[in-house]
C-alpha cells in the first residue's frame, strides 16, 4: 500500500486548523496509508484518521541550528521540491508523499509575510496542496467551496469527554449559567502586543459575580473572586487544548489574543452558534480566523494594546451581551 505523510514542525495552532483539511484528503484517498508527522503532542490529532510520527519541532532544530529558510530536508528522506520558486515544501517522487502543512511555505503567496493566514486564505493553501497531491496520485481532491466547513471538528468520544462535562455541570449546579472563556496567556507568535490582563479579568468578574470566568493560565493575586476558575484545575492534563476547546462550547464568550486556546476553540461548532461571541485583542483583524467570512458566531476585533483599553472593551461587551 502506498503512504502519505504530511508533516508540520511547528506549533499546536497551525496543527489544530488543518484538521479537516487533512481530514477531507484522507477520506477522498482511502488506498493510502496516511501519516501525519509533528512534534507537538500526541494527542493533538488523535481523532484524525492518521498515524502519529514524531518528529523534531521548530525549536529544537531551526532555532538552535540559527535556521532561517525551515528547511527540514535533513530529518527526512529524500524528496523533490515542491515547487522551484519555494524551498521549504517538498514531495517526494513515489511512495511515501510528504506534504508540508505549515502555511508559513505559502508567504509572499497566499498572504503576505508580515501577516497571518485567515481561514480563507487557509483554504487556498490546502486546495493548492489538493491540486498537487491530485498530479502526484493521478486521482482528483476536491475541497469543497465552503470556508465554514474547513472549521476544525472533534470526534469528542475520542478525547475526555466527562472530565469536560463534569466541568460544565460543576458551573451550572454552582449557578453560572454565563460562562466567559479567557485565553489569558501570552501570544506565542507575535499575533497581539497586548500583555497581562489578568489585573483587568480580576476587576470584571468583581464587577459581574453571577458570570463565570474561566481561564487558560493562572492569576497571582491575593484575593481572587469565587467565579473566577481555572482549566487546568479541572482538566489536571500536560496537554489539555482539546479539552478546552470542547469546554469553549459551554461559553458565551470567548477572548484571546489570536493564539493558543483561542485558537483552538474556533471549531466548526462554536463558529456555527449564533449564541457565540469570539473576540480577539490582536495586531489585525485581517490575520483572525473568522476574518471576512460569514459565520452566524459574533466576532469582534480590537487592536488595542493596554489592559485598561481591554477592561473598558470587555466590560461593554459583557454589559451589552447580558
């Protein structure tokens, strides 16, 4: 049988939004052995139906060997490049095929270097990638004219399930029937210049004691308020974004800063819900998911960058939502 790999050496969120993308390749090619290749947790794609490979990450090679072109030829066999105006992509020229899904390969392409991709430019890199893995099988991919589709789903018998629900049922029984999710923690690429909130998250939920607060990193401060909860004190995981996301379909409202947990709950279920409110403290509107689609979720944008901007933005919105 023959085997395809697709490989991705950098972080969870450029893993968790190819999904179904992979996911819509795999099925339209049942003759193939899939594989995907990634150094980030095993359970990232566990519900894919594709093997897990282990491969270096970004940090432990490129950064380290002061790599600038991501060039990770060497960690594997010999291949062709994809095209002669790119380097980082490769394929092979029989069996196995590797496909490269990090969308940094599409820069200067699918947009622009200084940016980063929405899901519509998402879905022009992945229907070039079906376009070409087509000639290389002799066997047409088709990707579907529907960016909300494209929207990560998971296969939640997979993953832990009770621990989500025992979370939710936990809020409701203590009365919180309003739930806002925070991805408080720092932007890893560089998406928001907006810092520590925490001071702010602290003062809302002062401000709204019957809404739950819950977020993704830890608050230092001396007296915290009863509604605000943590995830990982619930999840006890090294590796908890799935479970997060599942929770995020239980929550009103959703912030972040284009990064980590809030990426991972833009799934195709809470972008669907016309109850759901996404808003992103980050850069540009331009790089969000949500970005210029139609989706019957809410979504809100805000460039701002201090944390007093950031309470009087989320106190209205709270104000205005409930």
């Amino acid at each position: 049988m023959k085997r395809a790999i697709f490989y991705n050496m950098f972080r969870n969120g450029d893993l968790f939004v190819t999904r179904e993308f992979a996911r819509s390749i795999i099925h339209q090619v049942p003759s193939f052995e899939w594989y995907y290749a990634h150094g980030n947790h095993p359970d990232s794609l566990k519900d894919l139906p594709a093997t897990f490979l282990p491969m270096a990450h970004h940090w432990e090679v490129c950064m380290s060997n002061k790599c600038v072109k991501h060039d990770v030829s060497e960690l594997l066999p010999v291949y062709k490049k994809l095209h002669e105006y790119e380097q980082v992509r490769y394929y092979s020229l029989q069996s196995p095929i590797y496909i490269n899904t990090w969308p940094g390969c599409f820069y200067n392409i699918h947009f622009n270097a200084s940016t980063y991709p929405n899901m519509r430019e998402y879905y022009n890199i992945w229907h070039d990638l079906a376009k070409i893995t087509s000639e290389y099988i002799q066997k047409e991919i088709i990707l579907e004219n529907n960016f909300i589709d494209y929207f990560p789903i998971i296969n939640e018998d997979v993953y832990d399930k009770k621990i989500v629900n025992e979370f939710h049922e936990n809020l409701w029984q203590a009365g919180y029937k309003k739930r806002i999710l925070f991805a408080n923690g720092k932007s890893m690429s560089g998406q928001s210049q907006l810092g520590s909130v925490n001071d702010a998250i602290v003062k809302l939920a002062h401000q709204f004691p019957k809404v739950a607060m819950i977020v993704t990193s830890k608050i230092t401060h001396d007296k915290l308020p009863k509604n605000i909860f943590y995830t990982s004190d619930f999840f006890l995981k090294d590796f908890d974004l799935i479970e997060i996301a599942m929770f995020s379909s239980y929550c009103d409202i959703i912030v972040g800063k284009n990064s980590g947990p809030f990426t991972y709950s833009h799934t195709k279920k809470n972008v669907s819900d016309a109850n759901k409110t996404f808003v992103s403290f980050s850069n540009l509107d331009r790089d969000n998911l949500l970005y210029d689609l139609t989706a019957n979720c809410q979504f809100i944008h805000s460039d701002k960058a201090e944390e007093s901007e950031f309470e009087q933005i989320m106190y209205d919105i709270i104000t205005q939502k409930y």
